[in-house]
C-alpha cells in the first residue's frame, strides 16, 4: 500500500528550506530552484505547492511570524502570572534582540521583506507586516496599567512611549545584526531606557 502523503509536512519542509537559505545567503538570493536544493526536492514539487515565488515568501513569513509571536508569549508566561507591567515590557522588547540563530533569522529575513514590499506590491499590506501595530497596543496597554498603579513615570504618555520602546528595541536589534553591538549591550541598552520609564523600579 503505498505511503500517504502529509501536504502539511511537506509545504513545512519547503518553507523551513526556504527560511534556512535566506538566513545563510539573504532573501534576495532565493530561488524556486535554491529553495528546491536546500529541500533536497525537485522544482516541480516547490511548483506545485507554491506556484509563484511570491506565494512561497508569503508562506514562509507567515510561518516565521507565527513563530516568533508564540516566543513572545512563551517569554511573557514565563514571566509567571501577577508579573508587573515593566517585567512584561521587557520580555517582549528583548524578543526584538536576536539572542539565537532562530530570533536573527526572523530579523534578518523580516528587515529585508519588508524593505522588498516597498517596491513589490504583491507583498505589500500582508497581515504580518502589521504586527508592529498590534504590538504597539500591547505596549500601550501595558504603560497605561503601570502609570495607574503608579510603576511608571506620571507624566508618561503611553502612546508615544509605546512607539519610542518599538523604535529603540528595532534599532537595537538591527545594531546586533550588523554587528556594531552584542545581544548583551543591546539589552543593557534596553534595560537602561526601561529604568527612565519605570523609576521605581530598582
């Protein structure tokens, strides 16, 4: 009787070739044929569950985001529950410093996806390029709590915050990728700003 095929696996495979070449030779390297040799597939068979290229960097960056947003809560729940605001600030804003080959993989890939939706309309408006949004609310929760309990400066205005902690904890991020700084001063640096933000917090 011959084996049933598991399509799901399958696609999982071709996309995990995909993710493992773009982060060792860029995103702009990536061919249906490159992906087909890192999979150790043939290209009809990339071709038949991804018909484009386009459709097959879509799938691989929704697979990546899910990834990295099941990290982000995996952080937070550990953090272990009644955590205060500033705790659950920082585990999410560390997931932005690449610590491991996964986490730089997911920059890496990401920063250069979203410079290419710039110029490709076919992957432009993609719901995982609106995650920094949805994380900003998160963010904006999390200080307004704090103001309220009084764990956070008084005159700190949550929104604009939120978007300063997003833009530092990016910043940082990309400093790792290139090298100018390690995940440990980058997270120094974190921790530093985070101090402003939470003066009472020793």
């Amino acid at each position: 009787m011959p084996k049933l095929v598991d399509h799901e696996e399958r696609r999982a495979h071709i996309i995990d070739a995909l993710l493992r070449s773009a982060a060792s030779n860029g995103l702009h390297s990536v061919t249906m044929r490159s992906v087909a040799v890192e999979a150790d597939v043939s290209v009809r068979l990339v071709q038949y569950y991804f018909d484009t290229k386009e459709k097959l960097l879509l799938a691989a960056m929704t697979r990546l985001a899910t990834r990295m947003g099941e990290r982000v809560r995996h952080r937070v729940r550990a953090t272990g529950a009644g955590t205060d605001p500033r705790t659950i600030v920082e585990a999410v804003l560390l997931e932005a410093v690449p610590t491991d080959e996964e986490s730089r993989a997911f920059h890496l890939i990401y920063t250069e996806y979203a410079v290419l939706s710039v110029t490709d309309p076919a992957l432009a408006g993609q719901p995982f390029l609106a995650a920094p949004d949805e994380m900003e609310a998160f963010l904006v929760a999390q200080l307004t709590a704090a103001r309220r309990t009084g764990d956070a400066d008084p005159h700190l205005d949550p929104h604009q915050e939120a978007v300063v902690l997003l833009a530092v904890s990016a910043g940082l991020g990309l400093s790792v990728l290139l090298g100018q700084r390690t995940a440990h001063q980058a997270t120094t640096v974190l921790r530093y700003h985070l101090g402003r933000v939470f003066p009472t917090r020793t």
